[in-house]
C-alpha cells in the first residue's frame, strides 16, 4: 500500500463520488451568478442614450468645412515669385547655413571659390537638377521640388551676393 501514490501515512486519501458534481455545481452557480448580476443591472435611461448619441455625434463632428466652387474663366493662381533671401531661408539654409553633405556655408569665400569658378550657369544647373559630387551632394531645388527655376535662381543669386 505504501507504493500507491495516493497513500499516506494513514492510509489512502477516501475519494468521495459526489466530490466531481460538487465542484461542476459550484462553479455552474458562479456563473449563473453572474450572468444574473450582469443582466440585471439598469440599463441606461432613454434620456442617457440621447446624450450619449450627441456627445458621439459632436466628437464625430467634421474640424472644418471646405466650400469647393466652380472657378470663373480668367481666374487662375497668381504666378508669384519669391525672393532670394525667403527661398534661401525656406529651403536652402538647413544644409547651406551648417554645412550639412558638404554644402558650402553661406558667406564662405573659401567654400564657394571653386564652385563660383565654374561659372553662374553651372550653379544655376547644380542648384535645378541637384549634384553628387565628391565635394558634397545637393539635391534638385534644394529638395522642395515646388520651387519654380526663377525661385532656385534668385536662391543662388542671394548666396552668390553673399560672398561680396
């Protein structure tokens, strides 16, 4: 008897045949007692669902609202170019004013010497169409691809004037 797993010093554990359908009715009235908690807890109020259903609808509320309308012949953007030191600040001084990928910083005769040598032109082509180069590399328009070539034009020419 010794070799049973269920004895003891006093002898083997009695195993009832009603411990199996205590444990399956005690956790049955578990759950049953909580379905009846749940179920009957008062539900909300029609005046409580209507405030509900505003403040969903004022959290789904659009931010803003855009009037689209039909253009008038004649009507179209203004062509507006902006000026070399704006341009340089918007696109061209986050690389040109650090030195960032070996851009020549602005106002630097040393930096600037070389490539003013190639000649306005050349600038104006490396600044447009971008350069990669073993003295750095500078991106198409400065990496805002909205500038227009008069835009990235006058940039250059704002740096160049720098230099005098």
């Amino acid at each position: 008897m010794a070799d049973s797993p269920t004895a003891t010093s006093s002898g083997p554990l009695p195993i009832t045949c009603w411990a199996g359908p205590a444990v399956f009715i005690a956790v049955a009235i578990t759950v049953l007692a909580f379905f009846w908690w749940f179920l009957s807890s008062p539900s909300a109020a029609p005046e409580d669902q209507a405030l509900q259903v505003e403040t969903l609808r004022e959290q789904l509320a659009p931010v803003g609202k855009m009037l689209v309308t039909k253009a008038e012949p004649g009507t179209g953007v203004a062509n507006v170019i902006v000026g070399g030191e704006a341009v340089y600040q918007s696109a061209c001084a986050v690389c040109h004013a650090t030195g960032i990928a070996g851009a020549p910083q602005l106002g630097d005769q040393e930096l600037w010497r070389d490539r003013a040598a190639a000649g306005v032109e050349a600038l104006y082509g490396n600044a447009i169409n971008g350069f990669q180069g073993a003295t750095g590399v500078m991106p198409p328009r400065g990496g805002n691809a909205a500038l227009n070539k008069a835009e990235v034009r006058s940039a250059v020419d704002y740096m160049l004037a720098a230099l005098q």
